[in-house]
C-alpha cells in the first residue's frame, strides 16, 4: 500500500508539471484528491491494515496529500502569472502611436448667426428677453392691435390648442415686447429670439416652424431714422459694408407707420434667381414705430414715449450669411450639408 500512494504522488506531481492551463489543474486535483479520487480509493483500504501499520500509513497518506496540494498551488501561480503576462502582451497599447483624430460638431450655421445678433445687440445695450413658445391670444394678437375679427386671426394661419382660440402656438416672438412694456421699467431696449409657428408650406424660403428675433426701443423722443439707422448698422455688420437695403412701405397692425427692409439677393447679385423668386431681393424683415394703441394697452403714454420695433427671420439671414439657397437644408440634419461650416 505505501508503494502505491507513492506511486499516486508520482503521478500526481508529474501530472501537475505537464499542466499548460488552470482548468487542468483544477481537473487533475479531483482526479487525485476529490471525494472519488485516487486518494480516497487508496485509504479506503486501510481497513485491511493492522493496528501497528495504520498510524504511519495515515502519517504517509497526509504528507503525500500536502505534498500534491502544494504542487498544485505553485503551479496554479505559475500558470496564472503566464496567462497574466500573455494577456498583457497582447493587449498592449504603443501610446508613442499617434491617436486617431476625434470629429468635433460645431455650431449650426443658424444658431451662428443668432450669436452674432446677440453680440451686435447686447453691445449696443439691448436686453434678451426669452418667452413661452405656447401662447394667449391676448398677448399673441389682442395686445398687439389685433382685434378678434382681424384676417391674422384666422384658424388657418396658425396653431390653436383649444376651441374658444384663446391658446395657441405662438406666430410671432412679438407677445414678448408687450410683456416687456408690462413688466420692465422705461426706457426699453430688447432683443427676444425664439422659435414661431405658422401655417406655410415647405419650400425654399417657408416653413411651419422657424426662428425669429424680435426687438423694441421705448423712449422719449424715438424716430424713424433712428430705426432705419440701427437695422443699416446691423445689416451691415451681418452681411458686409457693401451690402444694399431698401425699405418698403407696409402694413402690420402692431406699427404705424410700418415698412420692411429687403437685402440685394446674395445669389444672384440682384439679377433674379430661384432664392429671391426673380425679384432680386430678399425680404429681411419687418418693422416699424410702436402703434400708439399698443402702447396704451401696456399702459404706456404715447404722447410722452415713443418706440420702434423690427421681427426678422433667422433662417433667411443664414441664407444670406452662407450663401445658402434653400431653406430646408438647414432641418434636414445632414451631415454633408452642416460640415461645411
């Protein structure tokens, strides 16, 4: 019996040694010292033993059972600091490598152009004033000279939310120069930018929704030149010195007198193409002095102060800025257009 539990530790150790993984291991430790491993079977048999032969063969088995665990914990060591270093070798990283270039977004050409409103306006002392995008009547129409049974009210040109038309998604940013007029101290110089709903069809200069920014000054002694000088100083800051602008006479309910302002066609140079609709010129925006019925809606004394007010597009001054030729690039998120930017 002692000369086969040696020869089981002969095996045993030999087994160990040939091991190239840890699942061997942990195979060859049942095999040998499992509950139905070799071991096992060997000492069953010292039943058959005498007294005198049992404690030194218990001595033997231990120690061959020792010995077998700690072959397989040294080698379990080895192994695993093997694979550790396989393992680090092959996913060794050269960081002298140069790294792959990372694309960066960068500004929407729209929202570009926004900023550089912004700037243009905060510098010459303007406040932004940002307001809801859902509506009352009162301040979308009402307040702005827009009675009940006046044509902008109609349900076909603009979104309305309930039946009596007193909410609705807003058509203008304007409700926000009243909300100035109410709640700001005088004198007034605002900008309010924010997105606007209306019924239009989708073409190269529509759409349902788009930007818009509007802006108000309410002071005493406010004129007309004083309008058409500080949307020349915009434009021009925008789009260029040489840029060409012409005022129209116009007609808005909120202004009196009103007029819009055009821009030469950046297209076509004023010869007539697809952008202007041949006209070349471009429609910017509207404007005007304050109506003095909106101002005594707020509360204000038209005989002591006077305003102007403008409302433009952001869309169509990105497609002057960028030489952009259809409105709808600018939704239509791909990337082929925007990386151009």
């Amino acid at each position: 019996m002692k000369d086969l539990m040696k020869k089981l530790r002969e095996q045993a150790v030999e087994a160990i040694h040939e091991a190239q993984d840890v699942e061997t291991l942990e195979s060859i430790r049942v095999k040998y010292l499992g509950k139905k491993g070799e071991m096992t079977s060997v000492l069953k048999k010292m039943g058959s033993l005498s007294a005198e032969e049992r404690p030194a063969m218990g001595k033997l088995a231990n120690e061959i059972k020792s010995e077998i665990e700690e072959e397989l914990a040294q080698s379990r060591r080895t192994l695993e600091e093997r694979m550790l270093q396989r393992r680090l070798e092959s996913e060794a990283v050269d960081v002298t490598i140069p790294g792959s270039r990372i694309a960066i977004g960068h500004e929407h050409p729209m929202y570009s152009v926004l900023d550089k409103l912004k700037d243009i306006f905060v510098g010459m002392g303007f406040e932004i004033l940002e307001g809801p995008e859902v509506e009352l009547a009162d301040y979308n129409f009402t307040k702005l000279n827009t009675p009940e049974n006046h044509p902008a009210r109609e349900w076909t040109d603009t979104f309305y939310f309930t039946e009596d038309s007193n909410i609705l998604l807003r058509t203008q940013t304007s409700p926000m120069q009243i909300r100035a007029m109410e709640e700001k101290p005088l004198p007034i110089r605002m900008i309010s930018p924010g997105r606007v709903y209306r019924k239009d069809e989708v073409d190269a200069t529509h759409s349902p929704m788009f930007h818009q920014i509007e802006g108000m000054v309410i002071d005493k002694g406010v004129t007309m030149g004083d309008l058409k000088a500080t949307l020349n100083l915009v434009v021009k800051q925008i789009y260029g010195e040489n840029t060409v602008t012409r005022f129209r006479p116009h007609h808005f309910p909120f202004t009196e007198p009103s007029c819009e302002l055009d821009i030469r066609c950046h297209k076509c140079g004023g010869k007539g193409c697809p952008t202007c609709k041949g006209e070349g010129w471009i429609e910017l925006l509207g404007a005007g002095m304050v109506h003095p019925k909106v101002l005594r809606n707020c509360g204000i004394d038209p005989d002591v102060y006077s305003g102007w007010a403008f409302g433009m597009g952001l869309e169509r001054l990105a497609l002057g800025e960028y030489k952009i030729n259809d409105l709808r690039l600018i939704y239509e998120n791909d990337k082929r257009f925007l990386e151009q930017f």
